[in-house]
C-alpha cells in the first residue's frame, strides 16, 4: 500500500497536533497544585481541596 505525499504529509501533521496537545494537556496536569489548602481569616480556619 502507498499513499500519496499530500496524504502522508496529512498524517504526519495530525499526528503533530496530537503530540502538542498531549504535551499541553501534561503540562497543564502539572502545574496544577495539587493537596489542601488551610487558610486562617476573621471567620476562622478553614481547609479546602484543590
């Protein structure tokens, strides 16, 4: 089976968009900061996921 060059370019450039969004999607994975937050203010103490 051969493909045509249009075709493969094609392949290769959705292929491409994949990898970008897989690495976004890592890197956005990542910097979320994962645990629990404490906080201490007028009303008292308070503890949040996040």
């Amino acid at each position: 089976m051969t493909l045509s060059r249009p075709m493969l370019l094609a392949i290769i450039a959705i292929l491409g968009v994949v990898a970008v969004g897989a690495v976004a999607a890592y890197m956005q994975e990542r910097n979320r900061s994962p645990g629990v937050e404490i906080r201490m203010d007028e009303r008292g103490l308070r503890i949040e996921n996040r």
